[in-house]
C-alpha cells in the first residue's frame, strides 16, 4: 500500500508526500527486522523531502535512519549522522526523544568499543525509563548494559540485573513471551553460561515482540 502511495504522489508531481510514504516504509521495515532495507528507504525518502515544509516530518526521517544505522552496525556513519542531524536542537523541548538519542549514542559507543561512555549512556538511559515507569524500553536498555558488563568481565553484575529484569516483568504480569525471554537470560546467568551474542538476540526479540505479538520465544534459537 505505501509502495502504491508513494507511486501515486510521484505521478502527481509531489515528491515531498512520495518521501513521506517511504520514510513510513523505512519505518515499517526497520520494525519488521529488515534494518539494511529500512536504511535504503529511509535515505530515498529524506532525499525526496522539502525541509521547509515539514520539520518534523525530516527530524522523524533522521532519528528512524540513526536507529537502522545502528541496528546495522554501520556506528561510523550513526555517528556522524547524530552530529550533522541537528537532532538534538529538534528535540530540545522533548525530553523523551532526546533519552532516545542519548540510548542511541550509547550503541554507538557500545559498537565502537568505547564501553565506559556506553556503560554511563545505558545507566542514565535505564534509571530515567524506570523513574517515569517505562519498564519495557528499561527492560531493552538494560540488556545492552548486561552485554556491556559482560564485555567488561562484570558477570556478578550481569546476573543481579537479570534477576531484577525479570522480576519486574514477572510482577507486572506482562507479555508472557517476554517475561519467558528474560527467564531465559537469568537462568543463563545462573548457570554462567550467558554470552553477548546471547543477550544480543534476546534484546532483539524484544525489540521485535511489540511489532508481532503472536511471536514466540524459542531457546533453540537462542542458545549457542
């Protein structure tokens, strides 16, 4: 439909809305687990833009290609992104994109191998989606930090936050699919047998649950 939508714009000399619907594909697409996709959309769809006609519409554009960025390990390019963007002066007013760049920058760190900028960035990203009762992104953010300490060697650390992450899930009776997921990493941890890769996939099915609620957790696919 947005491929239709997008076709129809261009034959009807507006480019702008032609970008808008493949910014919304790009969008899409990233959600479905296609980030290198996403990428392509997400570029073409920013090329076709009037920037004065929608600000909003370009910030939006950029913070979705800095997320696919990232999920594709492409963290140079994220990075320059991040400073050329003017993302953080858009989002000056709105406190909760601006915890989403800054959980976005400590990937990028995290991909770079700069661990303690990555460690702090997670930290504040983490105790701010727990004070305003976020716990589902706390939850995400918390896993990149268990895979930072993990890299660090912090395993002791690694396993208490897989404790609490699971509790908190398991008292707020959420999605059982992702409380069996975070049952999955304590155990792991339990057993110290949990690696980044691990936790990494784990995150990444978390990611995705939201997007496709009848997805089901399988550990086979998980386990090394």
């Amino acid at each position: 439909m947005l491929d239709r939508v997008h076709n129809l714009y261009l034959e009807a000399g507006d480019q702008h809305l032609a970008g808008r619907a493949l910014i919304s594909k790009g969008i899409s697409s990233r959600c479905h687990g296609y980030p290198r996709e996403a990428v392509s959309l997400l570029e073409e769809g920013l090329s076709l833009l009037d920037k004065g006609r929608d600000l909003q519409l370009v910030s939006i554009g950029n913070q979705a290609l800095l997320d696919a960025l990232t999920d594709c390990g492409e963290f140079r390019q994220a990075s320059r992104l991040l400073l050329q963007s003017g993302l953080r002066e858009a989002f000056a007013a709105e406190p909760l994109n601006l915890l989403k760049l800054r959980w976005v920058e400590g990937k990028i760190h995290a991909g770079s191998g700069r661990l303690a900028q990555a460690e702090r960035a997670f930290s504040d990203v983490r105790h701010e989606f727990l004070r305003s009762g976020q716990f589902y992104d706390a939850a995400l953010v918390g896993l990149e930090l268990a895979a930072v300490w993990l890299r660090q060697g912090r395993s002791a650390q690694v396993a208490a936050l897989a404790e609490d992450l699971h509790a908190t899930f398991d008292d707020l009776g959420v999605q059982a699919e992702a409380a069996r997921a975070l049952y999955f990493v304590r155990e792991a941890c339990r057993r110290q047998a949990v690696t980044v890769s691990m936790i990494e996939r784990v995150r990444q099915f978390l990611e995705r649950l939201p997007w496709h609620p009848g997805l089901r957790f399988e550990p086979a696919l998980i386990a090394p």
